[in-house]
C-alpha cells in the first residue's frame, strides 16, 4: 500500500468519524452484501491459454450512507468499499452474465481509489453518490453523482443508456451514480418534465437529455431526447395494465457515428432499438412474462458477433447483446411468505443460443435476505483452431456458473 493510498484511506476513516458529529439530524445506514460465484468456461477457452476452467470469486461490498436535511436542502453521500477475492488471475473472464459484474457509469471527477490490488486480491473504495437537493419556485433540483434510470428498470432495457444495470445483474439494491445536475418541474396536472446534465471525464462525452413523464388512460409514458456520448438519440418508454396484461415496452432512436460498422437496419445514419412485453398471473401464485427485443446494432450473422463486440455502444456500456432479435421470457412463484422463485430465459433468434438464469430469493429477517441464484446456457460451443478462436453461438461461448448474494442492512 502506497503513502498516497494510506492518506486517502485515513481521509475516508476521518470523514466517516467527524461527518456525523458535523451534521444535525443524520440518518446513517449501512449495507453488506456479501457475494460468491463460482464459473466454469467453455473449454475453447482455455485450450493454448493460460486461463483456467474454473474461477471462484468471493466479494464484500459495503456502502455507508449519510443522509441530512439542513432547512429547504437535503444532502446525500454514499461510499462503498469493495473487496475480491478471485481463485486465479483470470479474474472472472467470460463471467460476464455474473452478479459481481459492473458496468462503469460516466464520471467526472475521480473519487476511487485502489488500497490493494495483486493478482488474486483487490481493495477500492468508491464515492458512489454525494448529492444536494432543493427546490425553488416551480423548480426540484438535484445536484452531484447520483444514480439515473431511463426507461422501465426491467430486466432489459433499451433505454437505459447512462448507467444501466447488466441484464441477468442480481446485485441492483445500489444503482451506480453519474455526475449530474437535474431540475425537473410539474407539466400539466400530472405530468413532469426534467432536464438531465451528465458530465463524463472527456468533455466531449457529455450528455444533455429532456424527459417528459405523464400518465394516459392508465399507462406510465416516458419520453426522452438529446446527446450522450457524442450521438444524439431519442427514445419512448410505456407501462400499464390492461385486461390484467401488465403491458411494458421502450423504444429508442439512435445516431450512428460515422465510422461504426453497419451490420443491418432500416438506415446508415440512425439505429433503432426496441423491446416490447407482457405479464399476466396464472394463479396459483405464478406470473409469466414474454417479451420480444430487436436492436440494429446487433449481429445478423454468428460470424459478426465478436465485430460486434468491439463497437463502441458495447465497449461503453450502453449496449450488452450482440445479436439483434431475442425472446426474453421470465416466470415467477411466490412459494411461500419468505420464499420466491424466479426463471430468466433470452433467447437469441438468430443462432438459437439461450441464457438461462434460475434465482430463489429468500428473506432471512426484516433486514436481510439471500439469493441463490445460477446462469446456464444453450447452445455451440466455441472452437479453438490452431490457438484461433471460432465462436459458434452468442450464449454457447459464455461461462455457466452458481451464485449467492446475502444482504444486510443496519440503520438508525
């Protein structure tokens, strides 16, 4: 540990020692959530590699959180400290559909720092939220890093291009916060409207987005337009229940950057991306759902897939699949009043590859549960020819594994 990591750790120790003692009337929580996964590869992978077939990892991920209302202001700030602990230098590769993965959100400022990293271990903690809340006038702003949802928040989202949850992510209790500036205002007699700035670390990233929310004849509508890393968009969010269908679906426009490979779709200059679902309860306490999703930046063909991969709507985050037509199916069960079993199905239309994710969730006390939860897949395998690397299917060539994730939380 280096004489900058111990300073910064020592700062992070005062800071939660004097903060409380600073503020009048602080609400203090904290949460554990502790997390296992064990990961098994596709063999092609580890042919004439030096990644091993099995990874195990153990983490820790605990947030402090402050919480105080000063006059007409309330302020926020969260930190969370992780540790990993991996079972080789593989570091959970080809994991990707695991709990413990996360998706960089956009930051300005840089608030992180590494306490310990080697080739099995690693300690960071992390400034995840510090925001200031006001109104004035007509107005609500909120100030600061901050956690920002488009969309619906179901398990796939389209929409959600600031800091979206990983499809088949089991750890959602804490979004990741962006650095943002919100001020959002009352429309109509129901409706808001809401301008979204987001400062990344390059200028150029920076992101401006209007929202409007209403309610029409019973259906949650969201809309939503502007620029995000350096392409504009625009996109349409709707929920609601109709004849006991809860009826879901988000659709977004987006401009292509004029050196991104065109691998489909009804324009060179734009990319459209939908999903659209439904859920019904069958009785006896089960609720099924079906959804259909497309996306023109995805692969038409299993030879695209890894091109795919490596645009940058992949390598930024904001885009996971990489194909462009799935059926995402999802069945629930409320076995009894602690215990609730849930099946994920997506299913890639195009190489008839599916991921397969079974979670049992279990309440352990009123401020603690347990999830135990596994990814499977179907699927080609991938083939390794010659040390070169032939991938078959989408979900065929992912790692298959078993999880737990047990949470606590403590509060005054």
């Amino acid at each position: 540990m280096t004489n900058r990591t111990r300073l910064s750790f020592a700062a992070f120790l005062w800071l939660l020692c004097i903060l409380p003692a600073a503020l009048p009337a602080v609400e203090m929580t904290l949460a554990s959530r502790q997390i296992y996964t064990g990961t098994r590869l596709p063999s092609a992978f580890v042919e004439n590699s030096q990644l091993e077939k099995r990874d195990h990892l153990l983490q820790s991920l605990n947030r402090f959180s402050f919480r105080t209302d000063l006059r007409e202001q309330t302020f926020r700030f969260e930190y969370e400290l992780s540790t990993s602990l991996f079972s080789n230098t593989s570091q959970m590769w080809g994991g990707s559909w695991a709990a413990s993965e996360r998706v960089r959100p956009m930051k300005k400022f840089k608030t992180d720092t590494v306490f310990l990293n080697s080739s099995k271990t690693l300690v960071n903690g992390q400034i995840e939220r510090l925001e200031m809340a006001f109104s004035f006038s007509k107005y609500d702003v909120q100030m600061g890093r901050q956690p920002i949802s488009l969309g619906t928040s179901h398990y796939v989202s389209v929409c959600d291009v600031l800091a979206p949850f990983h499809p088949g992510y089991l750890d959602g209790s804490f979004k990741p916060g962006v650095d943002a500036i919100r001020i959002r205002t009352q429309a109509g007699l129901s409706g808001e409207i809401e301008l979204i700035f987001v400062a990344a670390a390059k200028d150029a990233d920076n992101s401006i987005i209007a929202r409007f929310r209403d309610t029409y004849s019973g259906f949650d509508i969201e809309s939503a337009t502007g620029r995000f890393r350096q392409r504009n968009f625009a996109s349409i969010s709707f929920e609601g229940e109709k004849r006991r269908y809860n009826i879901w679906g988000e659709m977004a426009l987006f401009e292509r950057l004029s050196d991104e490979p065109h691998f489909g779709g009804f324009s060179r200059r734009f990319a459209g991306s939908w999903i659209i679902g439904a859920e019904r309860s069958s009785g006896n306490k089960w609720r099924h759902g079906m959804a259909i999703m497309h996306q023109d930046f995805g692969a038409r063909e299993v030879s695209q897939l890894s091109e795919v991969a490596a645009t940058l709507p992949f390598r930024q985050g904001w885009a996971f699949m990489s194909g462009s037509d799935y059926l995402v199916a999802n069945s629930s069960r409320e076995m009894n009043p602690l215990t609730s079993l849930n099946l994920n199905i997506i299913g890639n239309l195009k190489d008839r590859s599916s991921f397969i994710q079974p979670v049992i969730d279990i309440s352990t006390g009123n401020e603690s549960d347990l999830s135990i939860f596994g990814w499977l897949n179907t699927g080609k395998k991938p083939d390794n020819i010659n040390g070169v690397l032939k991938q078959n299917s989408e979900f065929g060539s992912h790692a298959v594994g078993i999880g737990l994730i047990y949470r606590r939380y403590f509060g005054n």
